[in-house]
C-alpha cells in the first residue's frame, strides 16, 4: 500500500510538471519571435538597450510556475496550445512593463550597452509612429506584424491579455506599415550590437568597489574578532550626502544616434573640467545637501538624486566653472563661487526640441546656451519681426555666443533661439525655443485655422513655429501669453477661428494660447486680432485644460466698435461650434453659427454669458 501510494504521488508530480516542460518547449523553440512580439509592444520611447532587456525578461518570465496547476488551467496536450499561453503571458507583461519585473529580476549586461542595429528611414518612421500609440494600440500592431493576425484575432487576443477596447486599439494600429517592415534587424532584439559603456567612469567605479570591499572585509575581521555584536557599516549615501563622482554617468558621444529616446538622457559630457574632481565635488555637495544658495522652479523637488546623475558639462564659462547634471527628471546647474549657486529644473519627458538647449550661465541681458548633440544650426531671431531674417548663432563644442535673453515678458522685443536637428533624426527640421528666465527654454508651437475650401484632414498636432504664417501670428498674438515664468515646458499658439467683419471692416483672427509646465500644470487664454490692431487683446482665460488635445474645444467672445460706431458682440467658436446661447441682463437668444462665428449688432454694451453649443448638443461656456 505504501508503495503504490509512493508512485501515485510520483505520477502526479510527473503530470503536474509536464506543461511546464511543453512551455519550456514552446518558448525555446519560438523565443526570437515572442522575443520581437516583447520589442515591438513595449514603450518605444524607451532606449535601446533598456528596451532590448525588457522584451527579453517578458519573455524569460513567461514560463508558468513549477507547482501545479489550479483545475480551471489544466496542462496543454499540444506545443501550440502552450504558444498560446506563453504569447498570452509575454503580452501581458508587455503591457504592464512596471508590475512584470517584481516577478523575475531582468537580465543584466554589465559594461556594455546593447542595441538593434540602426535601420533604414522606414524604420526610424516606424519607431517613431509606435513610440506615438499607446500600449495596447502596439501590442495589437505586434500581434499584426509578428503573428499575422487578422484584425478580429488581434482583438481577441488583446481582450484576453484584459484590453478592454481592443477594437479601439487594433484600429489605431492600423494605420502603420505592414508585418515585413517589422523584419529588419532593426527590430529584433536578438540581433543586437553592443558597445562599451564609459571605460573611464567604469575604472573609477571598480576602484571604489575594491575600497567598499577592502572596508567590508577589516569590518567583518573586526566583527568575527569580537564577541559583542557589531554593525556592519553603511557604505550607501545617506540622505543629504553627495554623490560620489566616481558613480557620475558619461554617455557615449553617439549614443543619441542609436536610441529612439533622444532627450537628455543621450546628451555626452561636455566641457574642459570634466576630470575636475574638486569642481565636481562642489557641485554634487550643493546639490546633495540643499542650503539657501539651491534654487528649484516651481513644481521642482530639492531631494538629492536618488541615483547617479549624467554628468553633461564641467567646464568654465565666461570666468566662471559651471557643472550641469541630470538626474532623468531634473536639470541642475551649479555655477562655482563664494558659497556655490545651485539651480534645479524639471526635464522629464523631453523630446527632441525640449531637449534641444538648456541656459548654460546668464549674464545680465544675455544668455549662452548649450546645445544638444543632434543640433546643427542655431540662429536667433526677434518675435516681433517676423519679416526679418535669422541671425546665425555661433556655437563651437554646442555652447553658443551670448544671445538676448531676458523671457517673452517684453513681447515687442523679445529673441527666440531657432535650431535645426541633424539629418539622422528621420524628423529633421527647425524649431523655435523662448527664454523665459529659466534653466530650460520654452518650445514655441503653432496650429493654423482650418482651411474651409479643403475636405477635413486628420489631426496632425501641433506645427514647428518656423514657417510665415507661424511667425506672423506669434508676432500679433505673443503678448496675450498666460503664463512665460519658468517651469513652462511648452508655448502652444492655435488660430481656432477666423471672422469676416461687418460693414466691410475687414478680418479678425481667433486664437487660443496654452502654456504647459514640466509638472503637468497649465493655463490657457484667448485672444482675438482685430483688423486694425497691433497686437491681440486677450479675451479670456484660466487654468486648466482648455485649448489641449483633452479639451480641444473652446468658444470666445469680445465687444467691438464698428468704423460707423455701432456696437457688435462678437462670438468665436472651435470647428465644434454650431450655434451659441448669449443672455444678457435683460435679454437672450440662441442664433446658428454656420461658420463657427457670429455678430450680433447691440443697442449698448453690457456683462453677457455666452454658451456655444457643439454640434452633439454639449454646451461649453466662453471664459472671462
């Protein structure tokens, strides 16, 4: 009886580890393609090399546990069966990348970086239009491209791995191109090159870790030779200490060249005092322990790094030494001195242009920037000249001859700095960024109003500002800005409307103006241009979400005196905007507005409340 009870248990261990040997199978047999089904799912502004390890270790932890299973999931009979749920697995750590690694650590490489080979211009389209979906719309495209599945079977497959709109997602990855331009090596994270990380930061690195070590092992000789217990001493860096600047991070100089995340986290160390070990010491001590010369803008913490930080510039600077560090969510400058001045900035997130220069050292009117790796030309030009040419900027090693600074607070004379980006970014082109006093320049944007004489493009986003139209319009409307303090990430100017005038008195542009901050924060205004105007008067505004892609929608309103005297209460709408509800305060109508516009000729002028009414009956109201 003993014995058969012996070998029953035996054949029931046997049985309940079989799946896992089917899905080992499985997973060996198929590792390069759920390998690339990871990549191409994962977030792809992400680098390379992280990127590469993570569709490795989603797959990695795909195999089911060793003890058996529960009723409702019996063990596979058949090696495609187990494909399933190893696909079902690897998905579903795709698509939650931040729970996935607490149930396996992630490979590591040590020393060197890892990334796909570098591919063509369809590639680096590609990467970026799937660094635009979000995780569900790429996990369908991958599904598409490496499956070969048809867009129901995506979808179910995605409702399975607990997509709730799959539909939603397998036709937002419709529009990108078909499973072959997936195959290059360019994305397939097994085909991998790799390169060397910095060798000199790793000879620092080694030699403080044979001190640690050395200190351990007279510590734990010292423990062993004491019959009383002893601590083990804290090698870590306690809260307010500074980081050691054997541990500070130095980029290749092309790493920005072989990633999809190109912001300042690709940015190499530059300067002549990169190997100044006294500089830099005094610029990791004032950020390491925060005294009354640490500045932080608004939303910025003042916590030492967590981690090492990127060292970007040690170098000196119009007679002054000047260490910039990134900690991948804040820029910290530290300009050398009685005391030391530290200044800290929000720059997550960055893309390209945000990314594009940061204020290396003020001075009085003038300011000199350090450029990003990726810029090739840099001029500078007046926000109230549009008609005039850029002046080219000189910028030898990325540091730029001093430049006017000074902000958009004096909007008629104001310089914005315009950039143009390499030709390996598959987007090159120009951009403009504004100084507004802070660590990182505002990046200027534009929308211009729809053209009614054309059939309804899709919604591309907002323009690089470079363009004349786009010139002309932050030259008239600049002034009405919200918000140009430091902190502000992004300048967004969109002309939602356009309106003839009557009695012949020419056009009036409609503008919304949104300023969003590095800490998510924003504020938005709106302004109308009248014909004979010089600049825009603003008409209404506040904080919030207004004139973003979250709420696209917005209506205006101002009072304007015709050239024959009579008063007009002038009504503007988004492309939204098909009729509006005016009351006064003794009066009220609701009138169609065919053209997203509307004048209404008044006896006097007087407080109103305006509504527009979008074409599916929401009501939105019109800001003062």
């Amino acid at each position: 009886m003993a014995a058969r009870t012996v070998g029953a248990a035996w054949r029931r261990r046997g049985a309940s580890q079989r799946p896992v040997a089917l899905a080992e199978a499985a997973l060996v047999r198929h590792y390069r393609r759920l390998v690339r089904l990871a990549y191409l799912a994962l977030p792809a502004d992400r680098d390379r090399h992280t990127r590469v390890l993570a569709a490795h270790a989603a797959v990695q932890r795909a195999l089911p546990p060793p003890w058996p299973r529960r009723a409702d999931r019996t063990a596979a009979a058949e090696e495609g069966e187990e494909y399933t749920r190893l696909r079902h697995r690897v998905l579903r750590a795709a698509l939650r990348p931040h729970l996935a690694h607490r149930l396996l650590p992630a490979p590591r490489v040590w020393g060197l970086r890892l990334f796909t080979p570098h591919g063509g211009g369809e590639d680096a389209a590609l990467d970026h239009a799937l660094a635009a979906l979000d995780a569900p719309a790429r996990a369908a495209y991958a599904l598409r491209a490496v499956e070969g599945l048809a867009p129901e079977a995506a979808a179910e497959v995605l409702r399975a791995a607990g997509v709730e709109r799959a539909e939603e997602a397998v036709a937002a990855a419709a529009g990108l191109p078909e499973g072959p331009s997936a195959e290059p090596p360019a994305f397939d994270p097994c085909a991998v090159r790799v390169q060397p990380t910095d060798l000199l930061r790793r000879r620092r690195t080694l030699t403080a870790a044979l001190a640690v070590a050395v200190l351990g092992l007279t510590t734990t000789a010292a423990v062993l030779g004491d019959s009383a217990p002893a601590a083990a001493p804290h090698t870590g860096a306690a809260p307010g200490t500074a980081v050691d600047r054997a541990r500070l991070v130095q980029v290749a100089p092309d790493a920005w060249q072989h990633t999809t995340r190109v912001d300042f986290d690709v940015w190499p160390a530059r300067g002549d005092r990169r190997e100044d070990g006294p500089l830099l010491d005094r610029a990791l001590t004032a950020w390491g322990a925060p005294g009354p010369r640490l500045r932080a803008e608004p939303g910025t913490e003042t916590a030492p790094p967590a981690a090492p930080p990127h060292l970007l510039y040690a170098g000196t600077v119009d007679g002054t030494g000047v260490v910039v560090l990134y900690d991948g969510r804040r820029l910290a400058r530290y300009e050398d001195g009685p005391g030391g001045a530290m200044d800290l900035a929000r720059a997550d997130g960055a893309d390209p242009a945000t990314a594009g220069a940061l204020v290396l050292r003020r001075q009085g009117p003038t300011v000199r920037y350090l450029l990003a790796p990726w810029v090739e030309e840099a001029d500078t030009r007046r926000i109230d000249q549009p008609d005039a040419p850029a002046h080219p900027l000189e910028h030898p090693d990325g540091i730029t001859a001093p430049a006017p600074g000074g902000g958009l607070a004096d909007c008629h004379g104001a310089t914005a700095l315009q950039l143009r980006t390499s030709a390996v970014l598959a987007d090159r082109g120009a951009f403009l960024l504004a100084d507004l006093g802070g660590l990182v320049p505002a990046h200027l944007t534009w929308t211009p109003p729809l053209d009614r004489n054309q059939p309804p493009q899709p919604d591309t986003g907002p323009r690089e500002a470079v363009a004349q139209d786009a010139l002309q319009a932050w030259a008239r409307a600049g002034c009405a800005l919200p918000d140009g303090t430091p902190g502000v990430r992004q300048l967004s100017l969109w002309a939602f409307a356009a309106q003839q005038l009557p009695q012949n008195a020419g056009p009036a542009a409609w503008y919304c103006l949104r300023a969003d901050r590095w800490n998510g924060e924003g504020s938005a205004a709106t302004a109308v241009l009248l014909p004979t105007a010089r600049s825009a008067q603003r008409t209404g505004g506040g904080q919030g979400r207004a004139c973003s892609r979250y709420e696209p929608e917005v209506a205006a309103w101002a009072w304007w005196c015709s050239p024959q005297g009579a008063d007009y209460l002038l009504l503007a709408g988004s492309r939204r905007a098909a009729r509006f509800a005016v009351k006064g305060p003794d009066w009220s109508l609701e009138r169609p507005a065919p053209d997203h516009v509307l004048a209404l000729e008044r006896p006097a002028r007087g407080p109103v409340q305006v509504e527009a009414v979008l074409d599916g009956g929401t009501r939105i109201t019109a800001q003062r």
